[in-house]
C-alpha cells in the first residue's frame, strides 16, 4: 500500500489527496506535523531534505513534489483513460498549462494565502501580495477565454487541471482580484466533484 506524507492544511498534500480519491487507489496517510516543525527534523529531512510535503511512499521509493506524484501513479497504473493525453500536442498544451497553473494561480496564490493565514496583518509584505493579485487576476482572464467556451479547461472534462488547482481555487475570495463569472462557475463545478469534496469539505 501507497503512504502518503502529508499534513491536512498543506495545498499541495491536498492535490495529491484528491488525485488518489478520484482514482480510488488505496493509501494511508503518514501525518508530519507541521505546526510543530516535524518536518525540518532529521528523520524527515532523511525522507525529504527539502522538508516539504506531500512526499510518496512506495515500498522504499520516495517521491516528492504533487505534480511529480500524480504523473509517477499516472505512468504506473495504466488507468484506461489516462490524465495525460497520447496525443503529443494535446499533452504538450497540457504541460504548458501546468506549468501556467504553478507560476501564475498557485505561486502567486500562495503569498497571498500564507500571508493572511499564518502573518500578522502589520507583517504583510503588501506591495508583493499586490502584485500577486495582479498576477491571478491576469491568469483568470486567460481562464475565462477558454471557460467561457467550455465547461472544464481541457479536453472539457473533469481531469488533472481541475485536480491541480481545486486546493487553491478553494481560497479564490481572499485573492483580492476580480474574478470572471465563467471562472467562478467553473470553480463551484470543481469544487462539488466527489473527490474535490471529499478531501476539501471532508
């Protein structure tokens, strides 16, 4: 059986949550403590030295980063219908837009959480969290051209994408930026997948 190294309040732990319920495999969670700094002690640096979670156990392989995760259970399974497409130029847009996902939704996305989640409010760096809203709000209106011709982002069906960006779309109302009705909309259809739920709104 897979363990999975997570904590419950770690976006990243949750990605990799959802992936495994969506594709009903079997997992136990391994819980680090984050709160309590576990994950900068030694047996976990052993695990992870970067100290991070969500990390994958399989047998004695260790896997880190929630992206790496999912394409590694992806490429070991063989799920009838694959998360990656087959088609080259399909699979290649789909990696540019994960690649979008990460440096203009989650990272951006991050800041702006952690800050109003973990900082006190005379700490904010405003000037970045500012331009962090700029960012999101740029990357939703590249959204809203492709959500406001279909349902999901690609292939217009639940898939990677939505699993990606459901622990972080979850906090869209504390971003400070404008967003779309069809992103929005999208974000609620997300956000009420079995799966989604399951692991959000446990």
């Amino acid at each position: 059986m897979y363990g999975l190294y997570s904590h419950p309040n770690s976006t990243y732990s949750k990605r990799v949550h959802i992936y495994l319920k969506y594709r009903n495999v079997e997992y136990e969670t391994i819980h680090v403590a984050l709160d309590k700094l576990e994950n900068r002690k030694k047996p976990f640096l052993q695990i992870n030295p970067y100290g991070k979670v969500p990390v994958l156990k399989d047998g004695d392989f260790l896997l880190s980063e929630s992206s790496a995760i999912i394409r590694y259970l992806e490429d070991k399974h063989h799920f009838p219908e694959p998360l990656f497409p087959t088609d080259i130029q399909i699979r290649a847009k789909l990696n540019q837009m994960i690649n979008q996902c990460e440096s203009e939704f989650c990272f951006p996305g991050s800041i702006i959480y952690f800050s109003k989640k973990f900082i006190a409010e005379e700490k904010w760096d405003k000037n970045r969290m500012k331009e962090s809203s700029k960012r999101i709000g740029r990357h939703l209106e590249v959204l809203e051209d492709i959500l406001f011709k279909q349902t999901y982002l690609l292939s217009n069906q639940f898939g990677l994408l939505e699993i990606l960006y459901a622990p972080f779309a979850e906090h869209y109302a504390i971003m400070e930026t404008t967003v779309p009705k069809s992103v929005e909309d999208w974000i609620h259809r997300v956000l009420q997948e079995p799966c989604v739920k399951a692991v959000l709104s446990p």
